[in-house]
C-alpha cells in the first residue's frame, strides 16, 4: 500500500488544459501587454529586463515568488572571450578560442553559426549581467574542483584543460561565481530580480500558466493562469509551499518524492482557492518555465534511466510549459538528455584513482567535470561506478577534505564516500568479488593502469601525469560507490532538451518546422547551447543568451508592425 502511494506521488502528472482558440476582438481579457514572460527565474527575468529597454510593456507571471533554478544554483556564469574577470586574472582567451572549445561540448546540438553568436556575444552578455548589478570577482582557484571554495571566485569550470577538449582551443577559466559566499545562486539571480523591479515591470506572484490562447490563425495570443489572490489563508498557504520546497531542498535530494508532495499540495492549493485570469501579450508569450525532471512521468517516457536521480531545480520544471506547447503542435528535440552530476573531486586523492564500471573496465579521465562523467557513466556503463583506491589514497581522501579545498556540502558528502560507501578487501580479486566484477577484468585494468603510471606515457585518457600513481601495494583495498542510484551522496539530475526553437529568434517551432507566430521558449524549456554536454555556468549563461535574444526579436517585430502600420496611414 505505501508503495503505491509513493509511486503515486512521484509519477504525478501535472494538469494543464488544452489551448483555447478565441477571437482577440470579442474575447474579454483581464490584462493586456506587449510581451507575456512566464516563469521568473534567470531566463525569465534576463527577458523581461530586455524588453523593457527595448520599449516593450511587458508582464511576468510566476507560479510562485520567482528564483527558479537560478536562485538556488551554484550561481556560475559562463563567460570568456575577454571578460573583466579574465583579464584581471591574466587569462587570454578569445571568442574563437572559446568557440573551438564548446564545439567539443555543444557537439552540433545547436548551429555552429548560433554558438558562434554565443561566444561573439559572451563579454556583452558578462557586461550586461554586471550593469544589472551581478557582483563578479577575479579571485582564480589555482586547482581543479567541481566547486572552489569561499575564497575563490573564478575557475576552471569545465574540461577545458584536458583531450580532446583542448586539441584545438587554448584552455582559458571561464567560469565566473557569483561572488557571495557559500552557494552563489542568490548573487545571480537577486540583482537580477531587483533590476527588473527597479524598471517597474509588473511581476504577479502565485500565479500559474495553465493554457495558452491563440486566434484562429493560430498566433499565440496569449495565456489563461490561475491565480491565487482571493483569500490569505490561500495566499499563505501558496506562499508556504514555494517556501518549503527551498528548505526542504536537501531533504529532496535524498527523496525526491517530497518535491512532489509538495507540487501535489500546491496544486490543490490552486485548484480549490485559484481564480482564472486571462492576458494579451501582443507581441508574444515566453514560456521561461524551466525543465522537466520534477515530472518524473515525463522522465520514464523520455529517458527512463534517469528516474528516481536527485532533482536539480523547483517544482516549477514538472515540463508543463513544453506540454502546453506541444499541445499547439510543438517540436520537441534532446527529450533523453539528461545531464547526471558525479562529483569526485573534492576530494582530490578521489580523482588520483581509478573509476571502473560493473565490467571492471576504466570509465573516464577521472579530473574531467562531473556532468562529463556522469554521462560516461550512465551512457557506457549502466549508471555503476567503483573508484578504486590503495590505502594511501584512501587515507590521503580524508585530509583533501577542509574548507579550504571546497565547501561544507564537500566535506559532507566526501564522509559519506568515505565512510558508507565503501567496500574494502584485502586483494583486489577479493574486492571484486564483492563488487559482482570478473575479478580478472579489474586486475586486468589495474595492471595496465599501473604500468602507464610508472612509465613516461601519456594517460590515454587524458588525465594530467601529476594525477596518475600506481594503485599498488599488499593491501587492503577500497571501491568507493560513485554509482548513479548510490543513496548517500544523490546524483543530482537535469534535464537538458525541451521545444525546438528557431535559432535566430527564439520563436518556438512547429512539427513542421515552421515557427509558431506569437509563441517563444528560452532557458532550460527549450533546446539551447547546454543541450547536450553541461559544463558549470553554461545554462545560466544560455539563458541569457536566449532570453535577450527572444526579447529583442519581439521587439523588432513589434518596430516592424508600428512602421507598416506608419507607412500604410501615409
């Protein structure tokens, strides 16, 4: 019985309604604006700051105080190509080079043309981040981790520096935090926020997309959201649950079912205490209203190896955004892309080991970024990995382990490792056997590993000489648990695809691959530059590189509008 019941809540599907088509001249609308944003995190916000400048009355709508994904990231934003924060720590770089390193990670999923304008874009886009109050600092973390430390607000937060990434592109850090301490995300997204209250745009809280209308030509034309505004007790009970979900965000890291509970309750909340509204948006809708692995439904369709990992995010990307425009006959693109996050370094002695798979054979480089090894992983290897230490390593792993080399979360969770996640043997045929692996498979491996380490080749794959020692010895042995359905340290998880958009505008595209007129989608609801390989810093990024991009195009449009409208009075 409690195992229906929690299966119940984690594959709740989220309602939405079918679009409604209406006649934009009888129809009667609550509200009228230029440019409708839903969804107010990072992409929402970066959009609606734009089309304000660039003259458009604009109308965000949140489902519930806004922040999204942003606000509660690791808050890093990927730029180079010259920022202030590269130069003031010495690193060249250069939108060509930069561009020849992405090409390696974006591997086609967008057109070489729109990661170009991307890395053309980058130092605008860091300026613009900057103006809007964004603090950056060029304080460089001298060494390799999948997060720096208070200290450090500058890194390497990619696989710049290692093969193949680095055949063709100079490594350059490009990964700039949000200079506040501890988990950075706040000092993305609130000046963010605060830049689009300072410019006076209406921003309605608790309120949620549920359908969009469009004419009988099939424009969008705008939206129909339920609101909860009517009583306090519903308000604060609304707000209550927006709340929860931030506090109670670790606590869904190791069950993902309370975000549901909690999306359940919300939803109830909406249906029972919510009052419909409707809204024009002349010149457009933009759906900004995150991912989908909240929707654990739409995880088992999609990519069904990926359930029950630790969702990355806020109830807000359950993909009722992408659902809704599908329902107008949206193209849907890297639906199977998810991006799973193992991180092993901090502790450093971690990545002086070596990462097999259930075969016993290496998985990766063990230095490259978690996304690229989560998804060597997960695609190669059955989402198992054993990261096979000596006693020396094992023992050197506790003292990697201070603040002065990562944050609490590492620390924490490098115990876990250490002290629950482990199997010890006294050989390694023994080891393996506890592992379930062909002991002759990983003695195999280990022998192989063992020599390269003592003679003057190369890593084959790719990991710096200075990284590699023999895994020797009499004994004992350990294989820490780094695999994806590992209890104690969650794998973080996010998805990558959503709707096929137009490249050049952000509108979203049909079946047909034809735009539907009125309708945008940017950030993590559409299909962007992080589609297919994730570094730290890349989506936020994206998400600004979009949601400037969809703003302005409106805006041209509705310029466009104004002078035929101008030329045909004359």
């Amino acid at each position: 019985m409690l195992t229906k019941l929690i299966d119940k809540i984690r594959y709740r599907t989220p309602e939405i309604e079918d679009s409604m088509t209406v006649n934009p001249d009888t129809f009667h609308f609550d509200q009228e604006t230029d440019l409708l944003i839903a969804g107010f995190g990072g992409a929402g916000a970066t959009a609606a700051i734009e089309a304000h400048d660039q003259g458009l009355s604009t109308l965000v709508i949140d489902r519930f105080s806004g922040g999204g994904a942003t606000n509660i990231s690791g808050g890093i934003y990927y730029a180079g190509g010259g920022t202030r924060i590269q130069k003031e720590a010495g690193i060249e770089d250069s939108p060509e080079n930069m561009f020849n390193y992405l090409k390696h990670e974006v591997r086609g999923v967008v057109k070489d043309e729109t990661l170009k304008a991307f890395c053309d874009q980058s130092v605008e886009n860091f300026d613009f981040m900057e103006a809007n109050g964004v603090p950056f600092e060029a304080s460089y973390c001298p060494f390799k981790t999948s997060y720096p430390p208070d200290h450090y607000f500058f890194y390497y937060s990619g696989n710049e520096s290692f093969p193949p990434f680095n055949d063709d592109a100079t490594p350059a850090a490009r990964g700039h935090r949000g200079h506040r301490p501890g988990i950075s995300g706040k000092a993305i997204y609130q000046p963010l926020k605060n830049a689009v209250r300072t410019r006076g745009v209406p921003v309605l809280e608790d309120t949620k997309l549920v359908g969009l209308l469009k004419d009988e030509q099939g424009k969008v034309i705008g939206i129909k959201a339920t609101q909860v505004k009517s009583s306090i007790f519903g308000r604060l009970s609304h707000k209550l649950m927006g709340h929860m979900q931030i506090l109670l965000r670790y606590i869904a890291l190791f069950w993902p079912p309370m975000f549901n509970l909690l999306a359940s309750l919300s939803e109830k909340i909406e249906k029972g205490l919510g009052e419909s509204i409707y809204i024009k948006a002349n010149k457009g809708v933009v759906l900004a209203t995150g991912g989908f692995y909240m929707n654990q439904s739409m995880v088992k369709e999609h990519a069904p190896e990926y359930l029950g990992g630790s969702p990355l995010g806020t109830l807000t990307d359950d993909g009722s955004g992408i659902n809704l425009a599908v329902g107008l006959g949206a193209k849907t693109q890297e639906m199977d892309n998810v991006s799973a996050w193992r991180f092993i370094n901090p502790p450093a002695s971690f990545a002086k080991g070596v990462m097999v798979g259930p075969t016993g054979e290496r998985i990766c480089n063990e230095m490259l970024y978690g996304a690229k090894v989560g998804e060597y992983m997960m695609k190669d290897h059955e989402g198992k990995a054993y990261i096979i230490l000596n006693e020396e390593l094992y023992k050197a792993a506790f003292k990697d382990l201070t603040i002065k080399k990562g944050l609490w979360f590492h620390v924490l969770l490098g115990y876990f490792f250490l002290k629950l996640g482990y199997k010890k043997a006294n050989s390694l045929s023994e080891l393996a056997g506890k592992l379930g692996i062909n002991p002759d498979h990983l003695s195999n491996t280990l022998n192989d590993y063992n020599q390269m380490a003592l003679s003057d080749q190369p890593d084959p794959l790719g990991k710096p000489k200075a990284f590699v020692q023999p895994i020797d010895g009499s004994g004992p042995y350990y294989a820490i648990d780094a695999s994806y359905d590992y209890f104690y340290v969650p794998c973080p998880s996010l998805t990558l695809g959503g709707l096929a958009v137009d490249e050049t505008s952000g509108m979203v595209m049909n079946e047909q691959d034809q735009p539907i007129e009125g309708l945008y989608a940017i950030g993590r609801t559409a299909v962007g530059i992080a589609s297919s390989g994730y570094v730290s810093g890349l989506s936020i990024a994206d998400c600004v590189f979009s949601g400037r991009r969809a703003a302005k195009h409106a805006a041209n449009a509705k310029a466009e509008t104004t002078k035929t409208a101008e030329a045909t009075a004359g």
